[in-house]
C-alpha cells in the first residue's frame, strides 16, 4: 500500500504576506503623497503661463491691425465697432476694455510692467494670478 503525503493547496495569504504588503503600500504613499501635493501650485503656474502666452499673441496681433490702412484707435466711447486697435504704451494699459476685447483673462488677474515701444518691438509685462504668483511674457506695443 502507497501512502501519499502531498501538500496541502494554500488557501489564502498568510499573515506575514499581508503584513509585508501592507508594509510596501505605505511606503510607497509616504513618498507619492508629498509629489501630488503640489500639483495644485503647478497647475495655477501653467494656467498663468497660458494666460500670459495669450496676452502676449493678443498684444502681436492688435500691432498688426494698427499697421493697416485707415487704422482707428479703439476707445471707450467707440468699442467695439468702429476701431481697429488698442492703443498700447504700457503694460498697465493691458487693463479693462482694452484687455477684455483682446483675450479672454480669469477674474483677479493683473498686469504689470514697463512701458511698451511702439516700435514692434517687444517688452516685458508680468502678469500675477489672484494668489500672488507671477508670469512674465512679452507684449507689443502699439
């Protein structure tokens, strides 16, 4: 007569296992968690940024409608119909009217910066989100 003596089949996990994988999974959260936490900030940087970038096409676009024949400067009395640009001579005029008709900015943005040439040249402006963080990009006077 032959008598097996076979393993049993696991059925399960055994403690060791469970505690080794519990182990493993705070570790890993304990150096994931702090890389997530500033995803927030970095998100509110690249909106700037994008915003910015935006800015600075709108500025490089109203320059070239001001370089059309029979160009009319765009103000308060006239918007929108009847003007062709925005008068441009500083970073700060990138405020109200003049900004709301060229791009699309969120609510708390500010604009800031140097004067703009007239030239077509370009100058730096900064732009500053609601919770103090700033972009700069460059705009065209006009």
């Amino acid at each position: 007569m032959k008598t097996r003596f076979g393993k049993l089949a696991q059925k399960g996990f055994t403690l060791i296992e469970l505690i080794i994988t519990i182990v493993i999974i705070g570790v890993l959260a304990a150096v994931a968690i702090p890389k997530f936490q500033n995803l927030s900030g970095d998100a509110e940087v690249g909106v700037a940024a994008g915003v910015g970038a935006a800015i600075a096409s709108a500025t490089s676009v109203n320059y070239g409608r001001k370089n059309v024949p029979n160009a009319t400067a765009c103000t308060a009395a006239n918007t929108p119909a009847g003007c062709t640009y925005w008068p441009l001579a500083a970073c700060t005029d990138l405020a109200g009217a003049a900004l709301t008709a060229m791009v699309d900015v969120p609510a708390g943005y500010a604009v800031t910066g140097n004067a703009l040439p007239i030239t077509g040249t370009t100058a730096a402006c900064t732009l500053t989100t609601p919770t103090g963080r700033t972009v700069t990009f460059n705009a065209y006077g006009a």
